[in-house]
C-alpha cells in the first residue's frame, strides 16, 4: 500500500495541536494558582530612602528619565515594592506639569528574569482610569481602567498614543497631585481592589482594608480571559514592532 503523505500530516498537526493545548492549559493552572495564592497590597510602594544605599539605576529608566525632562515633566522620586521579597523592583515616577498625566516607569527583577516598563495614567470622565504602556503586565479585570498596550514604545511614542487617545474621551477628568504622589497611587490600587471585590473577583484579608487576595473565581478569570487578552496583545503589536529606548 502507497504511503499517504498527507496522514502523516494530519497525525503531525493534530499531535502538535495537543502539545500547545497541554502548553496553554499548564500555564493557566500556574497564573490562576499564584494569583489565587499571591497576597496583594494597596500600599506596595515607598520612598527610596536617602540614607539607604541606592540601587543601580537600570539604563531602561535612565533613557525614561532622560526623556522626561526634556519634555518638563516634574520627577516625584525613586520608590521601591514594600513589602520586599524575591521581587525586586525600582520605580521612577513623574507628573506632568499640568499634572494631568502620572508616569511610572518601572524595572523588576526576580532571579534571572527581568522586566521593564512605563505606565502613563490618566483619570477620565467616565471615573475610570486611561493607561497606556509598553509591557503587557497582568490583565486588569476590575474594569476601573481602560489599557493599550504599545510595546517597545519609546517614552514619547508612548505620550503620543496616549494623548490622541486622551483627547478622543474628552481629556482628562481631574490631575494627580492634590497630595504625595502615593496617595495617588494606593487610591487606585484601592478602587480597584474595591472593584474587583464588587464582582466577587477579591476579598480583603484585613479590617484596614489594605491587604487582598484574588478569589478562585477571580483568579480563574485572570488566568483565562485576562491572560487570553494579554497574549492577544502581545500578539498583535509583535506584528508592527515599535523603537525602543
């Protein structure tokens, strides 16, 4: 009998299929199971102190720093991840000079791997928050923000997409600024921490209201829709890759 070239084929693509579908479902078993498990904080950062010996600054958030000024935005400072663990992380943050736009560019390193990236917030009419980055990060589910992803960004490039995107919902809603920056920051993370508990999505572990946990519903959710629209992202802009600093 003649072999059938288009079996084997056949037997290839569908054992090929089988191994991505195994690949895929591994990986959502382990972000549901860390984000299940993973304590989260509404204050997780500090100042860096003065008087503590400072980290090597990374050359991603030099370039970011380098290009903020230029264009007159205000530095806050460097701030750490509190409470500290294997997660090592330095950000650098700047406001605007209207101080409707807040910058965080960030640097974590966790063993070998390292990762880098910028937010840019901004607070909208609608009372939800416009974030456009250049690192895929974790999915917001709590529906409190509205993220595009542009990786590789430059910082201008990232300022830029941001502003169309700005001016097209009617401009800002508000500026950050009215107190420390860290106000700023753990007033959102408690929005949407707060959001996330609406849906059934979270639970505070403690009556201040500072400390959370995804639920298995949530984490569920994270690590399939969430983690889906991540990969989608990722996806897409690996198509039209954009300059990096």
């Amino acid at each position: 009998m003649l072999e059938n070239p288009f079996y084997d084929i056949a037997i290839f693509a569908l054992a090929l299929g089988l191994l991505l579908f195994l690949v895929t479902a591994a990986l959502v078993v382990l972000v549901a199971a860390i984000a299940w498990w993973e304590k989260r904080y509404v204050q997780c950062l500090r100042p860096l102190d003065d008087n503590e010996e400072r980290p090597e600054i990374p050359p991603y958030i030099q370039g970011v720093n380098a290009m903020a000024a230029q264009l007159e935005f205000v530095w806050e400072g460097f701030f750490v991840r509190t409470p500290e663990g294997m997660l090592r992380t330095i950000w650098s943050v700047f406001r605007s000079p209207d101080r409707a736009i807040l910058v965080i560019a960030g640097y974590s390193t966790v063993g070998f791997i390292r990762q880098k990236g910028t937010l840019v917030f901004s607070k909208m009419i609608n009372d939800k928050y416009l974030i456009t980055t250049d690192e895929t990060g974790e999915h917001d589910i709590s529906g409190r923000t509205e993220r595009q992803l542009q990786m590789n960004a430059a910082f201008p490039e990232l300022l830029e997409c941001h502003q169309a995107r700005l001016d097209a919902t009617g401009g800002p809603a508000g500026s950050f600024g009215a107190e420390s920056v860290l106000k700023d920051l753990e007033r959102l993370a408690l929005e949407q921490a707060e959001a996330l508990e609406q849906r059934d999505y979270a639970v505070f572990l403690d009556a201040g209201r500072t400390v959370w946990r995804y639920t298995l519903k949530g984490a569920v959710v994270l690590a399939t829709i969430g983690f889906g629209k991540q990969l989608w992202q990722a996806f897409a802009q690996g198509r039209t890759p954009k300059s990096n600093i």
